[in-house]
C-alpha cells in the first residue's frame, strides 16, 4: 500500500513539473501561446502611419476576440526607424510578445548610404503584409504654390529657397517621395532641401506651422487635413487616381513624371519565433484581413487593403529590396 502510494506521490509529482515546465515555454506545441500581454512598437512618434497602423492593428484585434490578451502600444521614434530595430534585434529578438509595425524604410535603411542601420527584414520576422499606401506631396492650403510643376520650378531656380520636410530621416522612405518628382524632373536630389522629423505627425505640424514649404509623406495621413482645408495635395504616387477625397489629386504620371512609390506596411515578430507561433500569426493576421472590423478601419484610415501571409510577405520584401536598391543607386544613395 505504502509502495503504491509512493508511486502515486512520485507520477503526481513528474506530472507537475512537466506542466511547469510546458507553462515557462510561451509558444510551446502545448497550446500555451499566447498567455501574456502583448507589446505593438510604431518605431516613430505618435501621428504618422506606424502610430496608425499599430494602434489600428491592436484596436481591432482585440475587438474582434481574434486576441484575448492585452495588446499595448508603444512609441519608439529615433532614425527613422534605425534605434528601435537595433535595440529591439539586441533585446526582444527572442521575445514572441513584442511585435512591431513596418513599411519600405526597413528596407531602404539598410540599403542606404548614410544613417544606414545594419539590421534589417532578415533580421526579424516577417509575419504579414496589411495594407498599402501611397506617397503624396502636399503643401499648406494658403501655399503659393497651386500646382506640382511651380513647385518643381522654384526647387529647380534654388533648391536651398524650398523646404520640403518629411517624417524620417534622410535617405529614408518621406525623403524619396519628396524628392522624388524634382529628381524626375531632371534635379539633383543632393541639392533639395530636406528637413526630416521623427513621425508624420511631427513634419505635418510643420509645414502649418511654416517650417517648411512642402511635405512628402503617405497620403492616407492627409486626408483629415485636406478636409479640414488646411492643406493642398499636389501629387499621389499611385498608378492611377484614388477615390473618395482623393479623386481631385493629380498622379504623378498624369503631370508627366513616370514615377510610382506605393507603402506597403506590415507586421514583424522576433527571429526566435517557433513554428507554431509563426502558424498562430498567420492564422490571427488572415483572419483580420478578412474581418468586417477591419475593412471599415481601412476605409476610415483612407488605407487600401493588401494582404500578404508569412512566406509571401517575404518573398515580396525580397523583391521589393531589388527595387530599393535601384531607386537609391539612381539617387546616388546607396551604400
């Protein structure tokens, strides 16, 4: 009787420690994960599209029941993007509750010259493509100037008269699209004025402000501005016009220029992520894709929707890298 309770006592006791074990292991094929709160980084200041993206991204995940858990958002503006990559490669890479927001400066600030970071989308996870976006120019409603080409004409008659600012760093994602259209029109882009800011919402306050002339940022951060009058948009960087308070802003094509520059954005996870985390985040970002919720938050966010899983956001990113690399080698920018 002693011997059998023994026994009893010692199964009890290797099932307790198996279940500590499993339970100390987030992610493990027990079905453990998730179980803890969540942490959503924009690496940026509070306004621009990461800010958006990732507290659009939590809001509705966690409306929706897709994540049960508390999902919070943090601001890490520095470089465009470079200080928080590096820190969180160094620090969270291993950590499967701290995601993070993106778009094309993960690629272009590893590929350019200056301010360069050595990390980038290999780096980290990629776990889905979201949405897409496009560059536009802007000026203040009250702005002299009334069209794209006087814009250009002035940057080209003295670049340092015009001041063009933008939410990242220079060489970065904001710095091509404003320098985009005087490059196509025969400009050198060395010579442009460009003032960077940490955020969207930094360098859109500004240009009203009149630090600047003109602003080259994601076109779905201007739309309340446009409709408050406070601003004229000159330029979208899509194939074709947008709809809705979009329709009236000319493409870049149709004054001429053969440019396109569309934002993709999208969500990261650490290296260190098991094959059944990357399957439960495949899973929860399809599912949002589809999901009623989210599709009014993309049309209230002037945002169209692109998805993209895992292995196909990868892939798309390895082309996308191709891509970058040309535009910064024609803007003499490469490293």
């Amino acid at each position: 009787m002693l011997k059998r309770n023994g026994i009893k006592i010692i199964t009890a006791a290797l099932v307790l420690a198996m279940s500590l074990t499993a339970c100390s292991t987030p992610g493990s094929s027990t079905g453990e994960y998730p179980k803890k709160p969540f942490i959503v980084t924009a690496p940026s200041g509070a306004g621009g599209g990461w800010d958006k993206t990732a507290r659009s991204l939590t809001k509705v995940l966690t409306e929706t029941k897709l994540i049960e858990q508390t999902m919070t958002v943090e601001n890490k503006p520095g470089g465009g993007g470079t200080v928080f990559l590096a820190e969180y490669v160094a620090k969270d890479n291993e950590d499967p509750y701290k995601l993070f927001v993106s778009s094309p400066p993960i690629l272009i600030n590893n590929l350019k010259k200056e301010g360069n970071s050595p990390f980038g989308y290999k780096d980290v996870t990629p776990l889905a493509q979201m949405t897409k976006d496009f560059g536009a120019i802007a000026v203040p409603a009250n702005s002299k100037f009334t069209d794209l080409q006087s814009l250009i004409d002035a940057i080209k008659a003295d670049p340092a008269s015009v001041t063009l600012a933008g939410g990242s760093a220079p060489g970065s994602m904001d710095h091509l699209i404003s320098v985009l259209p005087a490059f196509k029109s025969g400009v050198d882009p060395r010579t442009v004025k460009y003032l960077s800011y940490d955020g969207g919402g930094e360098a859109i306050a500004a240009l009203l402000g009149n630090n600047a002339d003109a602003i080259g940022t994601d076109i779905s951060s201007l739309g309340s501005y446009l409709k408050a009058g406070k601003i004229k948009i000159l330029a979208v960087t899509s194939s074709e016009r947008l709809g809705g308070d979009f329709a009236d802003v000319p493409t870049l094509k149709e004054l001429g220029l053969d440019a396109e520059f569309t934002i993709w954005r999208g969500v990261f996870g650490p290296k260190g992520l098991t094959e059944e985390q990357l399957a439960f985040w495949d899973k929860t970002l399809k599912d949002l894709s589809e999901n009623e919720v989210w599709q009014q938050e993309l049309v209230a966010n002037d945002w169209a929707s692109e998805y993209r899983n895992a292995a196909d956001f990868k892939a798309f990113l390895e082309e996308q890298e191709q891509d970058v690399q040309e535009l910064l080698t024609a803007l003499g920018m490469q490293k």
